[in-house]
C-alpha cells in the first residue's frame, strides 16, 4: 500500500508535467488531459498545484513599450549603467510584486556567468523575495558575500537574510556576517569591526563586480524599527536630522548624503558611498519607498534600478 508521501512525491510529479506542458510545450489543459490520461478539470487542477507549489515560476519576457521609455527616462536623468521598470498591478498593495520577479532574473543572469564573480548582496523583504525565485543552480566558481550583519537584535538569525538560502539555491560558497546590524554601542562596533572574520567579510564585500540591495524607507513603518534594530526614540531623531532613507542600515538625507552621527555611528553594515567599478543594483518599489529612492539616485548611492511603472513615473520628474 502507497504511503501518503509517496502519493504526494507522485502528484507532484503529475503537477510538475502538467505545468510544463501548459507553461513551456503551449499545450491547452484539454490537450494535456489527453496527453495524461485524466479529466480536463483534474488538469486544471494539476496545473494550479504546479503554480501554487512553485515547480512553474512565471516571468514576463514582452518588452513593454512605456516601461521601456521609463527606463530610459530614468537612465538618462540619473546616469544609470542598469535600469528595468516593470509593469504595475494598480490593485496591488505589494511592495515586492513584479520586482522580485525582474531582480531574480538579473542575479539569474549573473549567475550563469562562466567567469568567477563576487556578488554581494544587501537583506530584506525585496532580495528575500527575488532569492526565492531562482531556479537551482550550480555556481562553484562565484562567492557569494553579505553586506550587511545576519544577527537580529534578540540574537537570533535575522528573518530576512539570504546569504544561506541562496547558497543552498545556486550551491555557490557564501560569507555571512556573524554581527547585528545595528551594534549597541559606538564601543561594540569598533570590536566587531576588528574581529577576523568580520573583516574578512566586508573586504570581499568591497571588491564585489556585483551588488543588489534593497531601499528602506524611514516613515512610521521603517524595516529598521519595525525589525528591531532601531527605537521609535532614534528613528525620530533620523528623520529630524533630515533621512529620508536606509541602504543596509545607513540612513541618508534627500540629496544622498549619509548622515554622520545618531544610528549610523552603530552600524557595523560594509559603508554605502560613492559608486566606483562596482554595479550597485537597487531594487525597490511603492509610495512609501519613492523618498528613499529619489535621494539614492541622487546621492548615487545606486548606479542601477529595479522597480515598477507607478514608482519610475514620478521619479522622472
């Protein structure tokens, strides 16, 4: 008698060929059922668990025309060397729906580079998200770095780091940092930043060809406080002092600057600036981020964007 998971390893595997005969070979779900032996509805049903048990991961190759203008408006107005604007949902309130779709095939196409690269890579809602929709890999010859601590402020391995999960996706050797993001004190930092391992880390970290972070912004519902790193106290005083915005942890102002002083005194994250050879691809979306965004163009904290129609039409302006 079949034990229940091997009616299930079986299902899947029914889910699976359903989905590639719909999504890939272009088979109707009446020309699958004939193809499978089953019922047009069972089909149906195949092809919905392929999707919903993510064996069929959906992107959209159609160049559309006005997010193309947009971003080679957007190229043109902040001197980008990489720009992708993707369509918006107008009855969305995702923050993360298209991007991480568009940013999962960017670090698909770094990936697949024969040659060694580093890639370092920033944390959050947004990378978690395009993390999770890489297809397995096998990239031995890439490293893989973090640029910013895997320590929540509990102590516990922070919720939205990816270093080891895309390791385990594309099987390539990743550095974590073994710190908090945000250190206690201005004292802890400066041992943290001493520790072997840590300056192993955010050396790599500085000679990676490649960088993805995500843009957080500063308003009530800030990833810094909402995550624990900061206090309601000192995201205040951040946006007293005029931040905007927050790139691994360091909060700038509207025209880009980092801010000297307040929280950025205790970020142990590796230090956003100026762009040199480095690709530093933001990707990021939404209303509550549009501040955030503005300024890291300006400032050129950033020297790529991935975002969507409604966020890149106001930043043309």
């Amino acid at each position: 008698m079949a034990r229940n998971g091997d009616r299930e390893d079986a299902r899947l595997d029914d889910a699976a060929r359903a989905g590639w005969l719909y999504y890939v070979a272009g088979n109707t779900q009446d020309e699958i059922a004939h193809k499978l032996g089953i019922s047009r509805q069972s089909a149906q049903r195949l092809v919905s668990l392929a999707i919903s048990s993510k064996l069929i991961k959906v992107r959209l190759d159609h160049p559309i025309a006005s997010c193309m203008a947009l971003a080679e408006a957007l190229t043109k107005r902040y001197d980008l060397r990489y720009c992708d604007v993707v369509p918006s949902d107008p009855s969305s309130t995702s923050t993360i729906l298209g991007v991480a779709q568009a940013a999962a095939a960017y670090l698909e196409r770094i990936l697949r580079s024969p040659t060694p690269l580093v890639l370092a890579l920033g944390t959050g809602r947004t990378i978690r998200a395009s993390v999770n929709q890489l297809p397995p890999m096998d990239c031995p010859q890439h490293k893989i770095v973090s640029l910013v601590g895997n320590i929540a402020p509990d102590g516990s391995a922070s919720f939205f780091d990816v270093i080891t999960k895309i390791s385990d996706i594309v099987k390539a050797p990743h550095f974590p940092m073994p710190v908090p993001v945000v250190a206690s004190t201005v004292e802890e930092k400066a041992v943290l930043a001493k520790l072997k391992a840590v300056k192993h880390v955010r050396d790599l970290a500085k000679r990676a060809e490649f960088t993805m972070v995500g843009i957080g912004s500063l308003d009530d519902n800030a990833p810094l406080f909402d995550d624990g790193f900061i206090t309601r106290g000192e995201l205040r005083a951040l946006r007293k002092a005029g931040a905007v915005g927050e790139i691994v942890g360091w909060a700038y102002d509207r025209d880009g600057r980092i801010l000297t002083g307040l929280t950025n005194e205790r970020v142990v994250s590796v230090p956003i600036g100026k762009i040199g050879a480095t690709q530093v691809i933001g990707a990021a979306m939404g209303p509550s981020k549009l501040a955030a965004i503005r300024a890291a163009l300006i400032g050129q904290l950033i020297s790529g964007l991935i975002t969507d129609e409604a966020t890149a039409k106001p930043l043309t302006s």
